[in-house]
C-alpha cells in the first residue's frame, strides 16, 4: 500500500491561523503586535525566496516585519552594530539573520551577538544549550516543525529508531536533540558514515537533510516507517525536489512529507510560532 502524504502545508497554514488569533487577541488588550527584524546579506537567490516567505508568513499572522536588505559589501562590525541596536529596540521581539552569510562574515560570532531572548531561529549556543539539557526554550525552527509533523502523525519516537541524515548546525544537530526529548532512540548519520543504506532500512522514523537529491533510495526504506524529507534541491528537470527518491520511497513508507509542501512551510509557521511566544515573554512576562 502507497504512504499517506503529511500535508505540511495544510498543518502549517492551521499554525498561521492560530497564530494570527492570538496576536489579534494581544492586540485587543491593547498590546503592541509581535515584532521580527528579518537581515539578508548579499543577494543569494535561495535566501531571497526564504526570506520572501517569511515575510509574508509575518503578514498572514498578524507579525510586522521589519526588512534590513544590507548589500554583500556590508561589514561584519557593520551587521554587529545592526543587531545591537535590534537587540535595545522595545519593538521587536525576534532577529533572524538569514544564512548563508558572506565568507568575510564570521557566522558564529553573528549568531551570538543576538539577544537569546530574541533569537527567534533558536541557533544561540545558549538556546541549543537549553535544548541539549532538556529545558528548552527557543527552538530552532526547522526541528521544532519537523516534531509537530511527527505528532500529526500520531506514531511517538518513544522507543523508536530515530536515523538523522545529516549533522548540520540547522538541522541535523538540533533534530537529534528533539528525536531524543521525544524518547528516540536516534542514530545521526553524516559525511564520514559511509554505507547509509543498514541506517535507513532499520528506521522507524527517518529525516533526511543532507541537500542531495537521490542521496536516499527508495527501495532502502523501511515498510511502514515515517519519512520526513527536509531537502530542498532544483532537480535536473528544474523541478524542486528533496534528498530522499520520492517515488520509491512512497510505495514502501507508510507515512512521509512531499517536496515542496513539507517540511518548508512547517519552518515558517515555527518562526512565527517563536517570534509571538517571544513577544508574548516580553509584553506579559
Ligand atoms: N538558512 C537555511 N535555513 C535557515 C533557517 O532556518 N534560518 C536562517 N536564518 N537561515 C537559514
């Protein structure tokens, strides 16, 4: 029997909605709406298309969204200056630094430049801190959507083999770490393991986030298991495809996330999800 589609932008669209409510609600009470700084550097045409989602993501919740557009000759004392003034302004409650940066920006020392309280993508050392010790509190976007995905579905991690396909700092890293709050047991794959095909046959629920299409073969996966296919590539037709063979993969999963429709717009509602909770700790702390 065929999977069963996970309808991330229909779930993802029902996240919207909610969240639009309650900023309404705020704004009833007579609180200002939630505020997000959105900072591009350069013109990577990837980054502008996700950051065009954000912002109208923020238009259909109820968010302002407050463009910094900064040209690729922008200085990395220049963005630190940025982010600390975003970091005292009373009217935004999430910065978001859309990556890839410029070479001649040091991606580290950006991140932990932002205010925690205000790191709506959740990638401060000490959000993914409090996230590795259990207690989290902001969550990187695209994990955090990945396990709403997972809760749709109705299949808990709890006991499950839980293989992670990729170890990014974004993705990979974070997802392990919320595989595991959900009681997984959770295998993390990446550039050095080698044979991937025994990881993936043995799991239950499998995320993949590697940025290569075809790297996972259909006829690897698990009958049943739960495929959450987190990449995003333009495929040799110029069609928008993930990491995982779409095809294959769909007569043996019993569950598992098209590309687009996925995975991508579940990151976007997390962000808006954050961005509210942040304004909500700082207007009603
Ligand atoms: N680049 C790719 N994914 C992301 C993300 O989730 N947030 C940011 N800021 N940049 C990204």
């Amino acid at each position: 029997m065929p999977a069963q589609l996970i309808d991330g932008k229909a779930i993802a669209a029902k996240f919207k909605r909610d969240i639009r409510e309650q900023v309404d609600q705020m704004v009833a009470r007579g609180m200002r709406r939630p505020g997000l700084a959105v900072i591009m550097v350069g013109d990577n045409p990837a980054s502008a298309v996700y950051v065009r989602n954000k912002r109208k993501a923020c238009a259909e919740s109820g968010i302002v969204s407050v463009a910094h557009d900064l040209p690729y000759s922008t200085t990395q004392q220049e963005l630190i200056q940025l982010i600390e003034s975003l970091n005292r302004d009373p009217s935004i409650d999430g910065i978001l630094v859309q990556l890839p940066l410029p070479q001649h920006i040091e991606q580290s020392v950006i991140i932990e430049k932002i205010d925690p309280a205000k790191d709506v993508d959740g990638f401060h050392p000490f959000n993914v801190g409090r996230l590795a010790l259990r207690v989290p509190l902001i969550r990187p976007c695209t994990p955090y959507g990945v396990t709403k995905l997972i809760d749709h579905v109705g299949l808990s991690p709890k006991g499950r083999h839980c293989v992670v396909i990729g170890a990014s700092n974004i993705v990979g890293r974070p997802m392990a770490l919320e595989l595991l709050l959900m009681g997984g047991t959770v295998t993390v794959c990446h550039r050095f393991t080698g044979d991937l095909k025994p990881y993936v046959s043995s799991a239950d629920i499998l995320i993949v986030a590697v940025g290569r299409p075809g790297i996972v073969r259909g006829e690897w996966i698990k009958p049943g298991s739960v495929v959450i296919d987190v990449g995003m590539n333009r495929g040799a037709d110029g069609k928008l495809c993930g990491d995982v063979d779409f095809d294959g993969a769909y007569e043996r999963a019993g569950w598992i996330t098209p590309v687009p429709g996925g995975v991508g717009p579940m990151t976007v509602a997390m962000l808006m999800k954050n961005t509210l909770e942040s304004a909500e700790a700082r207007l009603d702390p």
